[in-house]
C-alpha cells in the first residue's frame, strides 16, 4: 500500500507540472474540441474527490490516464520524478506561525527527439493564512546539445527560474523543428536533381542550384528563434551564391537584392509558397 501511495503522489507531482504547461501549449489542429472535452471530464473527476477515493488503485489508474492524455496533448513525456523534503523550519514572527519546507525536485522526461532532465527547489512558506510557494535554485540539462538554438533559451530559463516558460517553449520549438524538417524532405523528393540538404532531413538549410546555371546557388537558411519571452519564430534567409565576375553583370542589383524580396514574398505567401515559388522560378519544371 505504501508503495502504491508514493506511486500516486508521483504521478499526481508529474500531472501537476503537465497540467501548468498544458493551459501555456494549444491543442493539435483538429483535435481542440476533442481536447476541451476531455479536460472538463479530468476535471469534473477530480472535483468529485478522488483523494477520498477507497479503491487506491483505481485512483492511480485514473491519473495514469490522464497523464498519458495530458502528454499526448503537449508533447512531453514524464519518465521519472521525485521528490525529496530536505528542511523543515517553524518560527514566529510578530505573533505569527510561519512553516518553511524546503523541497528538491527531480524529473526527466522528452519532447520528440529532445531530452531534458530538471532539479529545482521549491521553498513552501505557509502561515495561518496565505500558502506560498517560489523556485530559489533550477538546473536543466538537456541532450542531444546540437540544437544551438536551445542553448541561450536554457540559460534564460534557468537565470528567471521560469519552468512553465521552458515547457510551453519547448513545445513549440519542437512543432517548429517537425515543420522545418517536413517541408525541407518535401522538396528535396519533390526537386532531387536541384535541392540538396547538407546535413539530410534534420538540416537547417537547404540549397537550390540552377539546372542551367551550376554555378548560381540559393541557400535557404531557416533559423528557429526564442525571443526574451519564450515565444518561438521562424527566421528564413536567403543567401544567394555566385560568382565575382555574376555581381558585376547584375546592373539591376538582382541578386543584391534578393534577400529582401525574398523577406518581403514571405510575409505574403507563406513559407512553403514562397520556397515552391523560388525553386521552380530557378529551376522550372519541363513540360
């Protein structure tokens, strides 16, 4: 019994920390009714006290299921968590109970293709009146270290101690990461003989070179960006490659100014448009 307990209070902690980044993260396109419905049911059960429930273990299989609905919704998967209580202090203060609690937080888990693994503090004051609760110390590790992206975003999150930030962000990088990746394999399948991905799939840029012209190349480079906030965006650039003696013919400033038009064609197609529309104007399609 006393392991099933300390199997609920996990899963109720994991449920907890899913449930804050679950308000911050939209659900999937299509799904958002289904979505609504299903938290009002979670909801309505826990209202209906499942703490004061006889049947332990079918307590813990209500919030395994609803941990598992909540990672569907978000994305990220809880592995381990646990919980240790390291200091406990009552005092008095001009007449009035104050009780500290200390307590170190461990969790792992992954969104996708990245892992993380969390330790933080939390520090518990409570007096007759007011509960209050506030991280002092957040470390978070996080592999494979390839994404540089990441890397400024952590430190940020770490310094301001903002753990809904990092999973609500963390979401959204991922379904960014996803995209960039779907739509760059779509046109190199799609255009083989003229788009190449230097680092595969997973490549943060892609390059179209002319099939009647080999030595003029575009490079696509599609940054995913953090800004202060935590809100994720997509950067694309275009970076045009060619020749010394190609620049000093271009007496219309063609090439010079293609990143700008090219800026300008993503803020009224799209990506995915403005992409197709740059490949098949260098290199259209035969008939």
């Amino acid at each position: 019994m006393d392991s099933r307990r300390a199997e609920l209070r996990a899963l109720e902690a994991e449920i907890a920390a899913l449930r804050r980044a679950c308000r911050e993260t939209p659900a999937p396109v299509g799904d958002t009714a289904q979505a609504r419905t299903s938290l009002q049911e979670i909801y309505r059960l826990d209202s209906q006290g499942w703490g004061t429930s006889k049947d332990l273990r079918s307590h813990v299989g209500h919030l395994e299921s609803e941990l598992l609905f909540l990672s569907r919704l978000t994305g990220i998967n809880i592995i381990n968590y646990s919980k240790k209580t390291e200091e406990r202090a009552s005092t008095k203060m001009a007449e009035e109970s104050l009780t500290k609690v200390l307590e170190r937080h461990r969790l792992s888990g992954h969104c996708q293709m990245i892992s993380f693994q969390l330790e933080f503090q939390i520090l518990e004051i409570q007096n007759k009146e007011n509960l209050s609760s506030v991280i002092t110390d957040l470390n978070i590790i996080m592999e494979p270290t390839e994404y540089s992206e990441l890397s400024e975003f952590v430190s940020r999150v770490e310094e301001r101690r903002d753990l809904f930030m990092f999973f609500r962000s963390l979401h959204f990088f991922v379904e960014w990461y996803e995209y960039r990746e779907r739509t760059f394999k779509h046109f190199q399948e799609k255009y083989p003989e003229v788009v190449r991905l230097s680092e595969g799939a997973s490549s943060s840029s892609m390059t179209v070179q002319s099939a009647s012209l080999p030595w003029y190349e575009l490079v696509i480079v599609w940054r995913i960006q953090i800004d202060a906030e935590g809100k994720v965006l997509p950067k694309l650039d275009l970076l045009p490659k060619v020749p010394k003696q190609a620049l000093e013919l271009d007496k219309n400033r063609v090439i010079q100014t293609a990143p700008l038009s090219f800026r300008t064609l993503l803020s009224v197609l799209g990506i995915e448009a403005t992409l197709e529309s740059l490949v098949t104007c260098l290199c259209p399609k035969e008939n």
